[in-house]
C-alpha cells in the first residue's frame, strides 16, 4: 500500500530506482491517471482537493529528487497535482501536448477546481507559461522562463542552439502573450543574468509582478528547494498570499545559503572591494560556521595589514 492510501498523500519515498517510473504510473493510474503524449512526454494526475497545481517538470530532475514537485503539495495541502513531464528540455513544444490542453479545454476540466496555479523553471517556466492560456483566471509562477526562442524576437539569447530549428511561432507560441489571461503571474529571476533579465523584460504586462533574485545564478530552482523555499512559495501563490513583500521575507533565506554567499563574496572581490569583502566574510563568521569564509577573512586581513606595513 502506498501513502496516498493511508491518507497521507502520493509518495515515491523508498522506491528503488528500478521501479521509480512503474511505481510513479501506479499511482497516477491509482488516483488520477497517467497518459503518455507522444514519445517525449506524459501527463499524471493525483486529484484531490479543489485547488490544482499544474507543474511541467522534466523527468530526469524528478527521478533525481524522487517525485514531482507537485505531490508535497498534495500531502501537505491536499491540493490535486497535474505534472507534465519531458524526457529532457523540450520547452513542450510538441503538437501531442497541445492536444492535451486542447482536450482539457473542451472537456471544462480545469473549470472545475476554485484555484488553478501554473508553476515551472526555465524552459519549463515557458511552458507553464504558455499554456496557462488555458485556464483565465489562474495563477502563474515561472522560474527564469524563456518568452520564446523565436530567432526573430530572441537573437540575442545563444544558450540553445539546439532548439533554433522548433517552431515558438505556432500555437501556444510566444508566453508572455499567454498570461494574459492569467489574475496573476510572477517572473523570478536573476537580473545579473543577461538573458534571463531580457526574457523577463518580455513579459512585462499589468498582471506580471518581478521577484527578481540578484547573485542566485543560472539554478535559482535548485537553491529553492535546497532552501525548502518552494513549497512555501507555492502554498504563498495556491492561497492569494504572494506578494512582493511576503516573497522578500522568503528570500531573505538565502543570506545562510552557502552557494549564494560564495557567489556574493565572488562578486564583491571581482569588484575589487576587500573593505565589502572582510565585511561580508565577518558577517558570515559571526552568523553560522563557515570554514571558508573564516579563511578568506583570515587572508583578507592579512593582505590589509600588509598593505598598512608597507612603506609609501
């Protein structure tokens, strides 16, 4: 018996790796279904509860972190979970997924629940996105999403050479156009990153709110669920409760992740500010065991004594 049977919701905890993806379309099947679009992706519901969180997902990253992201939420919440998954970064730009959410459409299934949030990261925060045209009225959450990968729009963007010959121009095409109809949707990114900013800027509208997230870097997903951030973020946006605001006081978690803190004091030496950089590397000592930064202060002050000693 798995743990949705006991009351306690779907979980994948002890699977061996083997029986991963069996066991994950039992469950599906079980309560809810699990159908394969085409040879690249699949959709699996766990219904529940009147709220639906519908994540895209690829399938490598959830057999890595043992389930999908949607199914703590299910647990913890008892919300119901549609998980759209990719056999790798396809952007879902695939005709038999359009055909899903077509069907969805025509059979009012995403009518039916009080609150619908649409969540993803990357290409995946496109593809939420993009297909949350579906559902007006819903809420969207992306993750350093791409607008589009049209050559004409994004030229400037040579991170996927691989995708330039997929058509972004068809249906479901262009995602900031998609969100529209969205109540509210929320853009997190890193401004530092070049790309990811210009995307962002693409879905400048009046229902989008930016959480940008300076210094996190390429992963911000990852770090969120290093941080145990996401589910909170998630049950923030399931409830109508995320707000600039209440998103600052989530992030200010990361002043005691480490590789957020590496990736600070990295800048503020790349700057050249060794006064920043010993006040930095001070303020971590003092607030957690940080071995490497009590050595970078130790050669930090080295060097600022050094410099006191010598003779101008």
């Amino acid at each position: 018996m798995n743990e949705v049977d006991a009351g306690r919701g779907p979980s994948l905890a002890g699977v061996d790796d083997s029986d991963w993806l069996r066991t994950f379309v039992e469950i599906a099947e079980e309560h809810g279904y699990f159908q394969p679009l085409g040879k690249r992706h699949f959709a699996a519901l766990v219904e529940r509860g009147s709220t639906l969180l519908v994540t895209f997902e690829t399938l490598p990253v959830m057999r890595t972190e043992g389930e999908p992201i949607g199914w703590q939420m299910v647990r913890d919440h008892g919300w119901s979970h549609l998980c759209l998954a990719s056999e790798g970064d396809t952007w879902f730009r695939d005709p038999k997924v359009f055909g899903f959410f077509d069907r969805l459409v025509d059979d009012g299934f995403l009518e039916d629940f009080e609150r619908v949030i649409f969540y993803g990261a990357g290409p995946c925060g496109y593809a939420a996105a993009a297909f949350s045209v579906t559902a007006p009225g819903a809420t969207v959450v992306t993750v350093a999403p791409q607008a589009t990968l049209d050559p004409e729009v994004t030229l400037w963007d040579d991170r996927f050479p691989q995708m330039r010959r997929t058509d972004f121009a068809d249906r479901y095409g262009f995602a900031p156009d998609m969100i529209e109809a969205a109540e509210q949707a929320f853009v997190i990114f890193d401004p530092v990153i070049v790309q990811d900013a210009a995307h962002a800027a693409l879905f400048r509208r009046p229902n989008v709110t930016y959480l940008p997230m300076r210094r996190m870097g390429p992963a911000i997903e990852a770090d969120l669920k290093a941080m145990h951030l996401l589910p909170r973020l998630l049950d923030l946006a399931g409830t109508g409760r995320l707000t600039r605001s209440a998103f600052a006081r989530l992030a200010r978690t990361r002043r005691s992740h480490p590789a957020y803190l590496r990736r600070l004091l990295a800048a503020v030496e790349g700057s050249e500010r060794p006064a920043l950089a010993r006040a930095l590397c001070r303020n971590v000592v003092a607030r957690m065991k940080a071995p490497r930064f009590a050595r970078r202060l130790e050669a930090l002050e080295l060097e600022q004594k050094a410099r006191a000693d010598t003779p101008r």
